[in-house]
C-alpha cells in the first residue's frame, strides 16, 4: 500500500479513536430502560435523552417490527407522536437479546415469534457479535461465527474479485439473500473457474456497508415455498439498522503473520428524525486492502516471480440510507437505498522474459517478464420504496425494488504479441468484458390473525404476489483486446458472444400458521412462479414443532425447492489463458456446446427434510440440535468437458481466436466446456449448537458457547450428454461432493469484568478431498491428463482467534486481536500438481483460508 494510503488509513484511526464510544454500560443501560418504557411509554421519550444520547437498541416486552405492527389501537394509552415513536424503536431492537431470545421475522409470517421459538433452525447475529471478529468484512464474520456457513479458500481470475458464501456445503446459487426481508440483486460478476463455486454470480453481501447492519438472521433450512427461487440451502437475510439519533464509528486495521495484506476498514452511521413522525439512518465503511503473496517459487525459475497464488487487491467504498416515514398512524411510508464501488486487482501467471524474444516492443517494456493483472472497476446500487399498513385488520406491505450491478473487467500489465508483431503497438491496459446484471422486483404481502369460534388457536395467514424482471447483458472488449488471439490471461469478449438477455417471473404464494393445540405448532406454505425461459415450478413446505415443556421442544420441516438457472448460467462465455494453457466456457446454446452435445438448462429441485430438538437441560444452558438432508436433482455446474482438437472446435466455432503456439501444447491444456444439470446429489448432515453463562462472583463472567457442522455430500446421479458421454469427469465430482469441510466446529469463550473483555475461540475446520490435475514437461507446464488425477486430502486445521477488549471510557473501546493466531494454512499440495509450481496451495476448496494469521486493531466510538 502506498505511504500515502498508510497515511490516510492512519489519520482515520486516530480520529476513529479519539472521538468517543458508547460501551456495554450504555447498552446495558439501554436494556433495563427498556423494561420501564412498557410501563412508561408517556415519558420514555425523554428519558431516553436524558440518560443515553446513544442508539436505541432495547425492546419493550411487546415490541413488533414495523412490518407487521400490532394495530395502534393496543396502544390507545399513548399519543400518536408516541406510537409512532415507539414502532421505530422497536423493529431494530429484536437484537437486544442476542441469539435465541432474539425476536424474528425470517422463515416465518407471524409477528413476535423468537428465534428459539421457530420452527425452523435460524442463527441471529447481531452487529456487536460481527464487530468482534476482528474481521473487516461481512462474509468473512459470518464464516468466524456460524459452522455451516463456508466460503472459498481463494480465487483465480475475475472470479477473485466478488466474494460469495455457502451453507451446508452447496453452491452459493442455493443460498437466498434478503435485505430488510426483499430479495437483493445478484452480482453480474460470474465465477468461471473450476471449483465449488464455479458458476455461481451469488449476492456479494460486501457491498453492503457492514456499518449499515443491525444484524443479520440465517435460515438453514430449505424456504423456496416462502421466498421463491435460491432457498435450496437456506436464506440470509440483513437487517438494517433504523435508529433515529446517535453517532457510530469504527475502525480495524490489521495485517497477516506474513506482514503483507495490510487492511483498513472504517465504518461510519448515524440517525436522524424527520420531524416528529420519520427517521433516517446513513452509513458508510471504507475498506482497502492489499495483495497477499502465497505462491511457492516457479518451477521455470526457480524464484518466487509469479505471485498468482493470493488474495487480491482491493479498495471499496459503500454507502446506506434508510428512511421512514408514518403518513398516518397506521400506514408508513419507507425507502432503502445503497451504493458501492469496488476496484480490484488479482493476478495471472507469470509470463517469462524469453516469450517476448520475437518482440523487441514488449520486451523493451517487460525486461524481466511481466505478470498480467486482472481488474473489476464495479458499481453496485440498489433502491426499495415502499409503503405499509394496517387495513381492515390486515397487515399490508407494497413495494418495489430495483437493483443493479456492473463490472468492467481490465487487463494492466499485460499484453497482445499479435498486436505489436503486425501493427507495431504496444498496448498493456485491456477492457475486456463488461457485465451488467439488474433486477426490478415489486410485490404485494398481506397477512391477518383470525380468529374462529370452532377454533381455539389463532390462525396466522399471509400470501402475496410479486413481478420480477431480471436482465444480464455482456459487452464486448475493446478492439485491442479482440486483435489476433486477443489479449494475454484473458482474450475480449468477442461480439458473438455479447448481447442482451433477459426474463419475467411472476409469482404467488400462501402461508398458513396454526396451532394444533396449546403445544402444537404447524406452518404450512405453497408458492407457484413461472418462469418465461425456464417455465412453471411449484414448491410447497410444512414445518412443526411440539413443546414438550418449556425448557423442551422438538421441531420437524418438509420441504421442496429450486433454482433456476441463472441468465449468467445460460448466456455466458469467455476464454482464460494461460501461458502454456488455456480453458474456456462457452453458452449452453452455442454452436461450440449444441454441436458437442448440449441441453437447454431446467431448474435444479430439491426436496429439504430436518428434525431437531431444542432444549435447557439446566437453567441457562440452551442447546439446539438439528439433522437435514437435501436432495438436489438436476444440480447445474459445468459439463461436457471437452479437451485438445475438439476444444479448439467449438472454441473456434464461437469465434475464439486461439494462441498461436496452441498446436505444441499437449490435448489436456486445450478445454472448454458449458453449463449442464449435471448431476443429483445427497447432503446430509447435523448443525449443533450450545450457549451457557459461568457467573464468577463480583470477578466477572464467562459467555461460552459451541457450534457445530457434520456436513456430506453424496452423487446420487450423474448426466449425460446428447450422445450419452457423461458429464463430469472425477475432479468434477470432488467440486460438488468433497471441496467443502467434513465438519467446522467452533467452541470457546467470552470472559468479562469491569472494563475488560477477552475471547477465545477455536475453529476446526474438517477435511477436504480433490483430484488434482498431474503437470509435467519443463517447468510444469504441460497437463498430462484429464481423465487420471491424483486424490489429494486438505487434512484438518484448527485455527485460534484471541481478542483482549479495554474500555478506556463508557464512550471508547479498544480492541487487540488476532484470528487465526499461530498461523495455520491449507494442507501443500504436491509438487507435481502444481501448474508452473506456483499454487503451493489448492484454491479450489472452501476450507481453511490461504493467507494465515491477522492480526489487528479495533477502535469504537458512540455518541
């Protein structure tokens, strides 16, 4: 990072921890003010301001969202300026007590209901438990604190540069993401490369503004029948924070055992009032981090020259805004709108100094080689206006939301030889893809409490209807990348590849909850959408949950669900080069794929079954326990590999230039393939978790806690083409069934007293198995085979994080920490199955990270 950059990150820290924190006294303040504001709203008011100027997050015993609020009516001791008051300060302050007694409002259309209380495993974890991490960014916290949620050990190529999550061990395409309980935008950004997650364009939950998020709630459980497509594994969903006063500011700095990657991240949020009836909360963070260096020495040199083994530059800034407004004392009207911008680099393999012997141009630049650098310049907005109420006893939600993210995908440092030898041009800086996905949504909810005098139970109903476009274009690289055989590391799209596409999904749904008796529970839901590419799908799902007492309870769903194939999965193309390789993935319909064999994508289906128990085997110890299988037919991932002549003829079919020297490399380095269902897979596995609190007297005490994952998965069922060859070979079938951990668990301890906090956890991560392609030839430049790999086991790792907290005022804290503290990495993978050497590590896994130990720096402030 440039002195300057140090520099600037340094000033913000300073005057990150010079301003101020509001601590655990304030919150702890906050929620015994809360007890007396139910029986005190006409003053609560006032003697919030009096006693802490900070965010509310406290509940009253009765407080509902905002979404769904009780009519004003159950208030009619309190002045309307009060009811309204009273509903923007109790939807955020469902967190207030964490975890289990966290109020809810996902995988369920009740109000009130707590997490311990659902019918359906669901983790809550609040903004205070993400800042504890140490970690900077959202995904990277939520994989310190939940066990079934994973993310990739690395990247290569564009797909570096967006980050994704996973549950339960599936792509993160089966996993939902909501914002405030909306779908959110996808990235347009898909990840082409062989692994787990090849192919997936998830939500990138970074480019919400981590200071922007009050917390976040995690469904495992299989909820297509309740938010439609991408709930195969379970859903995410973020809530925002709406407090409407108050200053919060954070900063972490931090940077690896190997004294590189340096990271700064500053998170900033306020609220206001809009009058006596509207608020309005803004955030923003700033995030910059820079290149890890991971790779071994090259095999052709002998020298650690080629760096594509890291982590990624990157520099993103991130803005929220969240707003709303009661038009009346039963209807609001309410709005959401976040920005981000990320630039990012990653680099490509190294490219020797000889290769450019027959271009006295280049070599004039590189005289000792050069190392492509692959970049993303990306924007990322998305808008939600709404307006809800209260109407004739029913709950009424009507919004819309438009969302959109574009990445122009660049070249520096690198190079056309075609270009210089017939032109004489030396250009190094390429654009060469460009991609835009958007997607407008508007809905309806509706739900009502009935009550019958047959019946002695509420009977919660709820359904909607919602209209979604969905859009995805490519554009084409500039002209200097498309010249010859394109540009090195990455040729531009060419135009018969680009275009513009685009669908329409209507859907409706229906949920029912009732009683069966005064200890019996029951949710039954159905959704029906239609899909203009890919047709109609129904799903239906029915969750239950019987309370043997009040400290046991056992709870049961069954479910079906879906994913449709993205317009990403359908349309997108693109070659990656290598200096002795090159793959490619071509569209489904293409003539390259049609001519090999292909089909027009279905959606993949799946059938969800979980059992568990929840129980307090003694006062205070609270303990889930969960089983699951998901089935998932017709699982899209890349097929049909085809490799040498056949490659370079559906390449060359879709207009593919190819390196001039391809005739020399052996068939395994020339490939290509395209999206397929591929396959039908089993996972089945056991979530687990346990809370417990150790008083120690007047010295303090201890929060203890553990979370476990068991996870498998099994192939089932495996495609064929249309000449009935399979599709998959065997390291395709490690990327669906072995890349992610046997099991992740995550045990240990929070220790308090007087103005001192520290943590301990420790991470297991399970094992990992890959088929791993052989190299030979000089340098490791050649690959042997495509149908004989060799079974390589990631053993498992544990890792240690360790944080020492001092509160220097009730306003300001400090943090000192380090994640993974003795600096564990990924099993080394062998010699020979390292293409030029350098990758020492295996990428294409979701075990254990790369980059080792981080250590850091937090600060916080509040008033």
């Amino acid at each position: 990072m440039p002195e300057c950059r140090r520099g600037f990150a340094s000033a913000l820290l300073a005057a990150t921890l010079l301003s101020g924190f509001a601590g655990s006294e304030a919150l702890a303040a906050g929620a015994t003010q809360a007890g007396k504001a139910a029986r005190h709203a006409t003053t609560r008011a006032a003697q919030h301001k009096a006693t802490h100027g900070g965010a509310r997050t406290y509940a009253a015993p009765q407080a509902r969202s905002v979404r769904a609020t009780a009519s004003p009516a159950a208030s009619s001791s309190l002045t309307p300026q009060q009811v309204q008051s009273f509903r923007r300060d109790a939807a955020p302050a469902a967190v207030a007590a964490e975890g289990e007694e966290s109020v809810i409002v996902t995988g369920t259309r009740e109000t009130g209901r707590k997490a311990r209380e659902s019918l359906s495993p669901i983790d809550v974890v609040s903004a205070k438990q993400l800042s504890q991490t140490g970690q900077p960014n959202l995904r990277e916290a939520l994989a310190q604190l939940l066990p079934s949620l994973t993310m990739p050990t690395g990247g290569f190529d564009s797909g570096a540069l967006t980050d994704s999550i996973s549950l339960r061990g599936l792509n993160p395409n089966e996993t939902l993401v909501l914002v405030d309980g909306k779908r959110r935008h996808t990235t347009a950004n898909i990840y082409a490369d062989p692994g787990p997650q090849q192919g997936s364009t998830a939500v990138d939950i970074d480019m919400i503004p981590m200071a922007a998020i009050d917390h976040v709630e995690v469904l495992r459980d299989g909820a297509s029948a309740q938010y439609g497509s991408d709930a195969v594994a379970g859903v995410v969903n973020i809530i925002l924070k709406k407090q409407d006063h108050g200053f919060h500011a954070e900063s972490i700095s931090g940077i690896t055992a190997a004294k590189d990657g340096f990271q700064q991240g500053v998170y900033l949020d306020g609220g206001a009032r809009l009058g006596e009836r509207g608020f309005v909360h803004v955030s923003g963070d700033f995030y910059h981090t820079d290149h890890t260096y991971r790779s071994a020495p090259d095999a052709r040199t002998g020298q650690k020259d080629n760096n594509v083994l890291g982590q990624p530059e990157q520099t993103r800034e991130s803005v929220a805004i969240k707003a709303g407004y009661d038009l009346t004392d039963s209807i609001q009207l309410y709005g959401t709108g976040t920005y981000a911008h990320r630039h990012a680099e990653s680099y490509q393999n190294y490219r020797l100094a000889s290769s450019l012997a027959k271009y006295p141009g280049y070599a004039a630049i590189y005289p000792w080689g050069y190392s492509p650098l692959e970049t993303n310049e990306e924007n990322d907005f998305e808008l939600t206006a709404g307006v809800k109420g209260k109407l004739a006893g029913w709950n009424w939600d009507l919004s819309s939301v438009y969302g959109r993210d574009f990445d122009d995908i660049g070249l520096i440092n690198s190079a056309n030889l075609a270009l210089e030898k017939n032109t004489g041009r030396t250009r190094t800086h390429f654009d060469v893809q460009g991609f835009n996905n958007s997607q407008w949504s508007n809905s309806l909810d509706l739900s009502r409490k009935f009550h019958f005098s047959g019946w002695p139970h509420d009977i919660n109903v709820a359904g909607g209807t919602s209209y979604r476009y969905e859009s995805y274009s490519i554009g084409t690289g500039d002209a200097a990348s498309l010249y010859g055989s394109g540009s090195d590391a990455m040729a531009g799209t060419n135009p018969g590849n680009a275009g513009n596409f685009s669908r329409d999904v209507v859907s409706g749904y229906v949920d029912v909850a009732t009683s069966l008796t005064r200890h019996w529970q029951v949710d039954l839901a159905g959704r029906y959408e239609h899909y203009t590419d890919v047709g109609d799908t129904e799903t239906g799902k029915i969750a239950t949950r019987y309370e043997v007492s009040p400290r046991l309870a056992f709870r049961a769903t069954i479910s079906t669900g879906f994913h449709a194939p993205t317009l990403a999965q359908e349309h997108y193309s693109a070659l990656a080069i290598s200096p002795t390789a090159a793959r490619g993935l071509i569209a489904v319909n293409s003539p390259g794929a049609l001519a090999n064999g292909s089909s027009p994508l279905k959606p993949e289906r799946s059938t969800n079954a979980s059992g568990g128990i929840v129980m307090e085997p003694f006062r205070k110890l609270h303990v889930t326990v969960d089983v699951y299988q998901i089935n998932l037919r017709d699982q899209i991932m890349p097929g049909g590999q085809v490799y040498g002549a056949q490659a370079a003829s559906a390449l060359t079919m879709n207009g593919f230039a190819l390196p001039s020297d391809v005739n020399t490399w052996s068939p395994a380095s020339l490939s290509t393939h395209w999206f397929a269902n591929v396959a039908s897979t089993r996972t089945q596995g056991l979530d687990l978790t346990a809370t417990y609190p150790t008083q120690l007297g007047t010295i303090g005490r201890i929060d203890w806690d553990v979370a476990i994952n068991l996870n498998r998965t099994r192939l089932t069922h495996q495609g064929t083409d249309a000449q009935g060859n399979p599709l998959m070979n065997a390291q395709s079938i490690a990327y669906l069934t072995t890349a992610y951990p046997r099991s992740k668990m995550i045990f240990g301890g929070r220790f308090t007293s007087g103005k001192w906090t520290v943590g301990v956890h420790e991470i297991r991560y399970g094992q990992t198995t890959s088929q791993l392609t052989y190299y030979g030839g000089a340098g490791n430049t050649s690959s042997l085979s495509s149908t004989v790999f060799r079974e390589f086991h990631n053993t498992p790792k544990f890792i240690t994080n360790l944080e020492v907290t001092y509160r220097v005022h009730p306003r300001l804290a400090l943090t000192l920490g380090g994640n993974n503290m003795f600096d564990a990495r990924p099993s080394r993978v062998p010699d020979n199955n390292r293409y030029l050497g350098a990758p020492q590590y295996y990428m294409s896994t979701s075990q254990l990270g790369m980059n080792g130990g981080f250590y850091y720096l937090r600060g916080d402030l509040s008033f």
